[in-house]
C-alpha cells in the first residue's frame, strides 16, 4: 500500500519540487550581489551536479559492489546499477552544460582544463565506458562482474572531484553552500530554493531510475519470451 | 516413424556468442577508455595540478618564468582599470605583490575592482613587473549574498 503510493507520488511530487526551484528561482529569490542575476543558475548547477556525482553515480557503485559481493550478488542489484549509470551519464552531461554556461559569462570561457572541470569530465568517460563494456559482452555474468569492477575503479574519480578545489589552484570556486568550517555561504529564502532545487533533482533521479529499470525489465522479459517462442519453433521443426 | 530429414530446416545457425570475442571488445573498451582519460589528463592536469600561478609565487620565480606563457592570478585593484580600445589595462595584487597587466580582448562580464582574475599571457621580461595577457578570467568566489541585504537574514537573526 505505501510502497504503491510513494511509486504514484514519484512523479507528481518531483514535478511539484522542479516547479517550485523554478518559480523561486526566477521570480522570488533576490539576484546576488556581484553575480546579479547570472547566479539564479546556483539553482540548478550544482544540484545536478550533486546527482550526477553522488545520488546516481554512488547508486551505480554500492550497485556494483552488492553485485561484487558473493552474498548480495543478484542480477536485480547488476540492472540498478546500469540503470544508475545511465541517468548518471545525462546528468554529468547536463552538469557539464550548466557549468559552461555559467562559465562563459562569469569566467569569460566556456571551458577551463582546471582540476574540477578535467576530473569531472573524466567520470563522465568512465560511465561512457561502463555503458559501452556492458554492450562489449554477451554473456550477463561475465557483463555485470566486468562492468561491476569498472564502477569500483571509476568511484576513485569521486573523492578526487569533492576535494579537487581544496588540493589544488582551480578556476571553479570552492564549496558552494559550507566553507570548509560548515558556515553556511547562503541564507534565507535563496537557502531554501537551493534546498528544494537538491530535492527536486534528487527525485528526478530517483523517478527516471524507476522508470529506466522498469524499461530494463520490459526488455528482459520481452527477450525472454522471443527465446523461449524461437526454441517451441524449433523443437517443432525437429518433430516434423 | 517420420522421416527426419524431410521439412527439416538444416541451414547453419550462427554459433553462440564465445567468451574470447568478449573479452577482446572488453579490452577495445579499456584501450579506448585508457587514451580518452589520457588525453583529458594531457591537456588538463599532466603538465600542472594548479591551474594558475599566484603574483607572489609569479614575482618569487619571474627570472626562471622568462618569458613563458602562464596563468597569472591576483586581486584587480581598484581605481587602476583602464579600459582601451583593445582591451584594458589594470593592477593585479596578491601576497603582498603587484603586477602591472596589460591585456588584450574583450575581458568578461563579471571583471571590476576587486575581485579575482586569471590573466592568461607573459612578463614582458625577466625582470619586468608588466605582465602582458593575452586573455581575462574571472575567479568569482562562492559568496551568494542577495544585493538587497535587509531581505536575507542569516540564521542568528542577524541581516546581512
């Protein structure tokens, strides 16, 4: 009963979330000093950043390691963590985008080979290469155990883009909402738009999760069945 | 007892997908996930970490700096911007340093006095404190504070 409803408020709940972010964001925040109104992008930016890097790429990798684990190996945990990686590769692509269109009027670039930047553009070849790995292998075992360790390595990338502005001279500024003695940097009703703007992309993700796995498990069943008619065929060609 | 010949379709079906045809499009994968990560590192991170040189790291070594294009990155001090034609011209501080810069190009939205840049060019010489750049950036900083003050207060009650 509540899992059934929490699945019918998915939708509607993030729909309500997003709307809110975007009718806060442009109409009833405050443009910031400095920034004026090409800041209202904090709305957005490092929301879908935080997806892209913790929500979906940490679920692609716990995933993945329930899979590596002997006791919780499964193919159910294997198909969340392709499916994770896969929203996770449309987020650091849309993390990438906002980021640049910040960039090119707050910087002057659209693009900076500076630690942040380089390293999360190398998460997201990880996850392309994830993605292209599952297609390199027919056989399921063999396809979610290689893929599985290939998440394990890429989450190294995670800490290293976290801590990217604290190790080194980067052009991206540093931590958006906490200075590294947990101040927070934003107040007031642009605190909470950025809150809900980070609830209503986490849901985002969590709905086209259950949407991209329900797909998933549609084709499995559909790839099943065609196996299972094709052999009835056959075995009928053999009796005539 | 049926012939089992007759009506049988005995056209070859293509053989099962083998192991070793995976296991090399699995090693074509990390081959091509190797040069792509490299050719990110190459151009991003192999040759320095930082992404710019600070005025006083610049100043410690200018003699060695020649000069090499670099990232400069200081404060812009104000009432020394003058804007040209070409560009514009200004002071750069930092670690109690100063650099005189002269660029070209249009510099972007955000520069003024007082904040952050990365001038992207070269001293003028080894021993010059003019610094020749070739491009402006903008280093904001992650401050977020709304430009009506009184509107925001911070969680103490306190308006900022």
């Amino acid at each position: 009963m509540i899992k059934q409803l929490s699945q019918r408020l998915l939708g509607p709940v993030t729909f309500v979330l997003l709307a809110l972010t975007l009718w806060l964001g442009l109409w009833v925040t405050p443009s910031f000093e400095i920034q004026g109104d090409l800041a209202r992008l904090v709305y957005v930016h490092p929301a879908v950043a935080w997806v892209a890097i913790y929500v979906s790429f940490g679920t692609a990798t716990i995933a993945s390691a329930l899979y590596l684990w002997r006791r919780t190996r499964s193919m159910l945990v294997d198909r969340i963590a392709h499916c994770a990686m896969e929203v996770s590769v449309v987020f650091i692509l849309l993390t990438l985008i906002t980021g640049s269109i910040w960039g090119r009027p707050a910087w002057g670039v659209w693009w900076a080979w500076d630690a942040r930047l380089t390293s999360t553009a190398v998460l997201g070849v990880f996850a392309l290469a994830y993605l292209a790995l599952r297609r390199a292998n027919d056989d399921p075992e063999l396809r979610a155990r290689r893929s599985a360790v290939l998440a394990l390595l890429a989450a190294i990338n995670v800490p290293i883009i976290q801590f990217s502005v604290q190790w080194w001279k980067t052009l991206h500024q540093g931590a958006t909402v906490f200075t590294t003695d947990h101040g927070l940097k934003i107040h007031g009703i642009q605190a909470w738009t950025l809150l809900i703007s980070f609830l209503g992309f986490t849901m985002l993700f969590f709905w086209l999760l259950r949407a991209r796995y329900r797909l998933e498990v549609l084709r499995d069943e559909r790839y099943n069945a065609s196996l299972e008619e094709a052999l009835v065929q056959r075995r009928r060609e053999g009796v005539r | 007892m049926p012939d089992a010949d007759v009506g049988l379709d005995l056209t070859p079906v293509a053989a099962p997908p083998s192991k070793r045809r995976g296991r090399r499009r699995s090693i074509g994968v990390v081959a091509l996930l190797a040069v792509a990560v490299l050719a990110l590192l190459s151009q991003g991170l192999l040759h320095s970490l930082n992404y710019f040189e600070t005025v006083d790291q610049a100043m410690h070594s200018r003699g060695s700096l020649g000069t090499k294009t670099i990232r400069l990155e200081g404060i812009v001090k104000p009432n020394t911007i003058n804007r040209t034609a070409t560009g514009a011209s200004f002071w750069i501080k930092g670690g109690g340093k100063e650099v005189f810069v002269s660029a070209h190009g249009s510099p972007p939205q955000l520069f003024q006095a007082n904040i952050p840049v990365v001038v992207v060019g070269h001293f003028t010489s080894r021993t010059s404190d003019t610094f020749y750049g070739t491009q402006i950036m903008v280093k904001h900083t992650a401050s977020y504070i709304a430009q009506h003050p009184k509107r925001v207060k911070a969680p103490n009650g306190s308006t900022r």
